[in-house]
C-alpha cells in the first residue's frame, strides 16, 4: 500500500463534492432553506408582533380605554394617536396611517374603521371601553376596582399538561416525520441514481477492479449520510436563526432535548434505506429502469409515513417502534407526549437491528448485481444470482 | 511476472474458459488475440478481479493475486467508462488515489500526463465535452497515471486514427518501465505485429498457440520465396525441396535439406535476374486463421 487512503473514504468524499458543484442540489437545498424561514417568521408576523397597532383617539378617556388594551394584551399591542378633531381623526383613518379610531359617541365609545376593523382590535377595544367604563361607574357607586372584580376571576389548571398545544403538537409530529421522508426519499434516489450513473457509463468497471465492491457501498452511503445530515443541520440552524429573531425562543427548551434521539433514529434509518437505495441502482442499468427498482423503496417510506400523519394515537404508538417507520414517529412522539425513556431505547435496538440486516442483504446484492449492465434485474432474481 | 494459471470460466452449461494458461512477461509487451467471444475480456476480467474464475488463478511474482497487490494494477476495460460530467483532472486525480497514490502525487502524476497526451489545457474541462478520441486519451491515462505495477489494456487502440495510435503506442513504451507486464488485448493483427513482443492466440476458450513474435511468425517450416524476371518453373526439378506454388515468376518452396537454398539462388542467378529471394515470414493474420481454424 502506497498511502493509508482508504477506498470508501474517498468515495464519499468524491459522493460530496461531486454534490456540493452540483446547481440543482444547491438550489433545491437553497428552496428549502427559504421554505423553512418562511414557516418560521411567517406565524409570527401574522400573530402580529410587528409592532403595536396604531388607533387614533380626540379625548383623554379614549386614550385611556386604548392604554388599558394595551396593558391587557401584554403591553405594547397598542398605542394611542392623539387627533384635534372627529374629521382629523377620520381622514387618518381613511389614509391608513391608524388601523381604527376610537371616538366618544351618545352612549359610550364607537370604532371607526376604512372598510374593515380587525376582530382582534375589535375584540381589545370593546373589552377595555367596558373595563375602564365600569370601573369609572363602580367609583361612582363607591367600589374599589378589587371590590368589583371580586370573585370574577377565572384562571385554567390542565390536568394532563402536555409541552406543547395541541394544534402544534400535530405540527410537529408531521413536520418531523416530513423532515425524514423528504430526505430519505430525495437522497436515497440521488443514491440510485449515482449509482446507475456509474453503471451506464461503465465507470464501474475500473472501480471494481481497483477497491472491493463493497467499499464502493459503503462509500456512497456515508457520503450521502453526511450529506444528508448536513443538509438537516443547516436547515435546522436557519430555523433556530428564526425562532430567535421572532422572540420565539420558548419553543427551544421542548425541542432541544429530543434533538439528540431524533439524529440517531435519523442516522439508522437513513443508512438503512440507503442501503436499499444503492441496491435499486444495482439492479437497473439506465436511468429509466429507476422508476421500477426504487418502487419498494418508496413504499418503505411512503406508507410508514401516511401512517404516522394519520393513525389514531395507539396506532402511532405501535408506528413508533416498528424500524423506519419508528424514525418517522418517536422523536414526533417524544415532542408531543410523555415518552418512558426505555420506548425510544427499545425502538432504537429494534431499528439497530433491521440496519445491520437490511445493509447487510443490500451489500450482498449489489455486489453481485452491480457488475451486471445487460438489462434489468428484479428483487427476486438477483437474490438467485451467484456472486460475480 | 504476471501468470494466469489453469483459468476455466463457466456461465452455465457454457463454457468460456477451459484450461487457459500463459504467462505475462515484465517488460514485454504481449499480444492476446482471438476471435469475437473467444474468451479474451472474460480472461481480463479474472485477471482483474471483477469476475470469479469457476477453477484456475491468477498469480503474480509466484504468489496467487490479492486485492491489494491488484490494487496497483493498470486496466483499459473494454467498455470505455469514466464520469461524464467530471473535469478531467479532478477524474485522474480520484483514479489516482483509488489506486493508492497521495493527493500530491496524484496532482503530479495527472498534470504530467496530461502534457504528455497534449490534454494540459483542457484539464478543467469536463469529460463528456472532449472529442471520442480525445476521451480515449484521458482513459488510457487514468489507466497510467497510478505508475502501475501491470497493465491490461482490453482493445486499447479501437477507434482511433493512426497517428493517435502512434502517439498511445509511444505513450505507453515511455510510460511502462521494464518491470511492469503488458496484455493487450486487440484484433488489429497489423497493429499487435508492430507493438507486441509475444502473443497469445486464444480460440473457443482454449490458447491454441502461444510464444515469442519472431518465433510464431518464423513459421514450424523454412519457406522461402523467389521472384525472378523469367519463368520459375525449374524449381520443380530441384531435389531437397517441397514446391509449394509457382507462378510464372514467382515460387514459394519448403527446404527440406538444410542450406539447399543457397544453391538454389546460385542457380536462379546464372538462370537470368533475382528480383527477390528470401524466406517468407508468415503474417500474423495466417498464424491467426491457422490457430482459431
């Protein structure tokens, strides 16, 4: 041996860069990147943390009715512009420079609005005006404002308090069991396809004769591993980038300790099927033949995958330890509910186990499809086959 | 010293290799000829690992064949193959360190062929946009560019012109060092006669004759040819010898006592002029036809 450099680590290294100069690998990253940031900023724009909302008022009592809203939704939700007149304070409305004027009426107060007031602003100004009014008329009935909400108070006890609201729970458990069909789908076909690559143009040839088969197997999937998880990294740091630019931050503390779990069922998922995956490339020898070949491949995510979005919650329990489709659902699971510790510990040897024999029967038929480039091979009869 | 030792292939009931046995030489440069399916790239294939021999092995320097020696081995397979879509440099950079160079080195090995193919200038471009015999040029020297410890090239020269044949030929001489074995495989007979020094003629599976060059083409029998400005015919009534054709001018004769030619040319000299007189060296395309018959 002239050199230490080990034949798979050189192909995974040719497996990256080749990826990382490729432009539709980049722009699909970049597209997805932009997706995720989206989904991100986007909540919390709407939820309207961009700044207070403007209402104009002429009197001192609306100014105080807007204050009052104001501390009510936590401070600086609205703020108070003072207008001279009725007319002033319409034609700031009517140019958008406020979002509603509130205006002293016969019997209380009345909110004026361009075509449309906001429910939320409605909804805030109503309340306030009530409070402030009746706490104007408790004074004048000689009640302190304690005395009058006295016994008024409501407050909420969950019994069973999950981390999350429901509505981000279901969130969460798609977008995560999404985050990894997404990638084991769209590398496992580049790793069928690099490899049907190298068969078309006969490549393969000189590999074989240089570094055993199985090098080549084992090269590609690290490569794509790396890659993939890479890819996971980046986008996974876009969207903390997010979270902490919107004041979102408290969703951290419930992601950040299932973060660790889900890159592992990630890693042994994904090696798995990549196994797979470089077997559907073996056993074509064009491009076209892919459709076919990476058929069961696409089953092993597609109907783990519809399941976990889907099925009923003991169903997702089940899900959660059959191997990939495990990867899909515990660390979604882990997220929305409490876990026992020793579930995802199960799951993880059960999935330990399927990689070791999935890669293991993968390696064995692709060393002995892979030298095959007459037509293409079904499942079934490259089992058959004897090796080279 | 490269050795294929008692090689029998079978896939199925057929059988493509029976019993195939014949050394490569370091230094020497053999031919390995045969007709369409005779067994040349299935031999090329178990000499490089990519397929299993049924019986038989592969031994170099007395030692059977490893991964790791084979490693270090040069190959041309017969279906032409790199990555299209890669620059030609970083390609014979990765074949390279495949075959177990460093970065460095590889970086070295890849410029200076480049120049030597005349490629230097199209190294970052990418494979698929160069001529077929340009492409032809870069798979030869991703062939070369480990400094190989043998080489097995499988019909190296197919496809090109004769100057680019020239300048591969003259490539390899420079490349290949006298340590290092040479097959080739090709069924350009003219082409093998000028580069090989030895031969192997495979036929149905079987090596039907093997040998030296010279040797083969020498011929089993001495024949000699005579071409004179009359008419030849005596030659007929000339003892020791076998006519084998005479046609006015011109006969074509075994000798069967030895240094009877030589009264033969005394006698056609004082008969009238010796336009040529000589012993016919068999081509290698009758030794071909002869052998696969």
């Amino acid at each position: 041996m002239k050199t230490l450099d080990k034949p798979w680590v050189l192909i995974a290294e040719r497996e990256i860069t080749t990826k990382l100069r490729d432009k539709t690998f980049i722009g699909s990253t970049l597209v997805m990147l932009l997706i995720v940031m989206v989904a991100v900023i986007l909540p919390a724009i709407l939820a309207g943390k961009g700044g207070p909302d403007k209402i104009g008022v002429i009197d001192d009592a609306g100014l105080k009715v807007v204050q009052t809203a104001s501390v009510t939704a936590g401070g600086d939700g609205y703020e108070a512009t003072r207008f001279s007149d009725r007319p002033a304070a319409e034609k700031a409305v009517t140019d958008g420079k406020v979002k509603a004027a509130l205006l002293p009426d016969a019997d209380g107060y009345v909110v004026l609005g361009k075509d449309r007031v906001d429910s939320g602003v409605e909804g805030a100004l109503r309340e306030a005006a009530a409070a402030v009014g009746m706490e104007t008329n408790a004074g004048k009935a000689g009640l302190t404002p304690a005395e009058l909400h006295a016994g008024t108070k409501v407050s909420l006890q969950l019994l069973k308090p999950g981390p999350l609201p429901d509505i981000v729970s279901d969130f969460v458990n798609i977008g995560l069991a999404l985050v990894f069909y997404m990638t084991a789908l769209g590398f496992g076909m580049m790793i069928a396809q690099s490899v049907v690559q190298e068969k078309e143009s006969r490549v393969v040839e000189i590999l074989a004769a240089a570094v055993p088969i199985r090098s080549l197997l084992w090269g590609k999937v690290l490569g794509n591993t790396v890659l993939a998880l890479t890819q996971i990294v980046v986008i996974a740091g876009a969207s903390l980038i997010g979270l902490l630019a919107t004041d979102q931050a408290d969703i951290l503390e419930v992601v950040a300790p299932v973060a660790g779990w889900f890159v592992v069922f990630f890693v042994l998922g994904f090696v798995a099927l990549a196994g797979l995956w470089a077997v559907a490339g073996s056993l074509a020898t064009r491009q076209e033949d892919l459709g076919s070949t990476t058929l069961p491949g696409q089953m092993i995510l597609m109907i783990p995958f519809f399941f976990s979005v889907f099925a009923g919650s003991s169903a997702k329990t089940v899900a959660s330890f059959v191997p990939i489709a495990s990867s899909m659902s515990m660390p979604g699971r882990m997220l929305t509910e409490d876990v026992p510790v020793w579930q995802p510990l199960v799951a993880i040897a059960l999935l330990l186990a399927a990689t070791v024999l999935i890669v293991r029967m993968g390696a064995r038929l692709y060393e002995r499809t892979l030298l095959q480039t007459g037509r293409r091979l079904g499942y079934r009869e490259a089992l058959a086959l004897e090796s080279k | 010293m490269l050795r294929v030792a008692g090689l029998t292939r079978r896939f199925g009931d057929h059988l493509a290799l029976d019993d195939v046995t014949f050394d490569v030489v370091p230094g020497r440069m053999t031919g390995f000829v045969g007709a369409n399916g005779a067994g040349k790239t299935t031999t090329m294939r178990i000499i490089l690992g990519v397929l299993a021999a049924t019986a038989g092995e592969v031994r170099w320097q007395d030692k059977p064949l490893t991964q790791d020696v084979r490693r270090d081995f040069g190959y041309m397979p017969e279906e032409r193959g790199l990555y299209p879509k890669m620059k030609i440099r970083d390609q014979l950079v990765f074949f390279g360190r495949l075959h177990g160079l460093d970065p460095e080195r590889a970086a070295a090995r890849t410029e200076k062929i480049l120049g030597r193919l005349g490629l230097a200038e199209r190294a970052s471009d990418v494979l698929e946009t160069l001529s077929l015999g340009n492409q032809q040029r870069v798979q030869i020297a991703a062939a070369l560019v480990h400094e190989p410890i043998a080489l097995v090239l499988d019909e190296p020269f197919s496809g090109l012109d004769p100057l680019a044949v020239d300048a591969m030929a003259d490539l390899l001489r420079e490349e290949v060092t006298s340590e290092v074995p040479v097959l080739f495989s090709s069924h350009q007979l003219d082409l093998v006669e000028r580069l090989c020094d030895d031969l192997v003629v495979l036929a149905r599976g079987k090596v039907v004759a093997a040998g030296a060059v010279s040797e083969l083409a020498a011929g089993p029998t001495s024949t000699y040819r005579l071409v004179v400005d009359g008419d030849a015919g005596w030659l007929r009534d000339v003892r020791g010898i076998q006519v084998r054709d005479v046609a006015g001018g011109t006969a074509l004769f075994d000798v069967l006592d030895g240094a009877v030619e030589q009264k033969i040319l005394q006698e056609a000299l004082t008969r009238g002029q010796v336009l040529e007189f000589g012993p016919e060296r068999v081509a290698l395309s009758d030794i071909f036809r002869e052998a696969t018959r």
